[in-house]
C-alpha cells in the first residue's frame, strides 16, 4: 500500500484537478523500466498531479504498474480510467535562501501633484520605484548612488 492515505473527498478534488491535464510520462512495450520510474518521479517533484498514459491493452497488467508507481515513488494512486494512471504526491518546500545584501524590490508610489488653480482636481500618477531608485519630494524619481567601498583602514576598524 502506499504511504499516502487520501480520503475520498482529497481524491475526487485531485481528479478534478487532473481532469485538463496532459499525460507527461509514457509507459511502452516494454512496460515499467527504471527510465519510466525516473521520468515520473521527476514530474511528481515538478508538477505533483500527473498523469500517466500506458501503451498496453492488459488491465490488471494497467493496475499493478499504477500500484509498482505508488509504492516506489510514494505517491497516492487518484485514478486508474482507460490507458490513463493520474499519481499525485506533494510536491516538497524548497529552502529558501534569504541574501542579507539584496536591495529592496520594485514597488508602486501613488505622486499627487496639485494644480495652482484652487478649484482644479490634482493630478495622480503611479510611478514603479525599484529598489536602486529613490522618489523626490516634486515626484520625480533619481536614481540612488552606489554605496562607496570602505577604506582598508576603516574595515579594519570595523572588524
């Protein structure tokens, strides 16, 4: 059996989910061989729903590779219809790696500018300010300059 346990109520939302789905591994005459099983683990990491198609007209010979797939790649058998095999197994965190010296991204500052005339609406602009670019106060945006390198002797200090 396989290590994941779906109820039914997972499987028939995963079914659905699969439904549009083209089938990215094939199976051929020479039925379930390492490559295949490489190829559909690759997808299960890439896509986690997947969609098998198999090129032979046995059933139970259909049955027991979607049951081989499900026990060596850990994943849930969803669906078994025709030629077709839908696995899904989720698919893992990466870690995420945070860099200390990334600027700041893009972000979208709303520029009022208001007319002279009393009785005119001011104008709105949307400006996109990216993480080396500072906003002035009449709304214009400059870029910022690059940060200078530290003297030996300060770096030194420093340390």
């Amino acid at each position: 059996m396989p290590s994941i346990r779906l109820t039914p109520a997972q499987r028939k939302q995963h079914r659905s989910d699969a439904h549009h789905l083209q089938p990215i591994v094939r199976v051929g005459n020479d039925g379930l061989t390492p490559a295949v099983t490489k190829e559909a683990d690759a997808a299960l990491k890439a896509h986690g729903l997947i969609k098998v198609r198999v090129f032979s007209d046995d059933r139970s010979a259909r049955e027991s590779m979607l049951q081989t797939l499900a026990d060596e790649l850990d994943a849930a058998p969803i669906q078994h219809i025709g030629k077709l095999l839908v696995l899904w197994r989720p698919i893992p965190e990466k870690p995420r790696e945070i860099d200390e010296d990334r600027m700041p991204g893009p972000r979208d500052v709303k520029v009022i500018k208001y007319s002279k005339r009393g009785g005119q609406r001011p104008e709105i602009k949307t400006l996109r300010v990216l993480g080396n670019q500072r906003l002035t106060p009449g709304g214009t945006v400059k870029r910022t300059k690059a940060k200078r390198p530290l003297s030996v002797k300060k770096r030194n200090q420093a340390e």
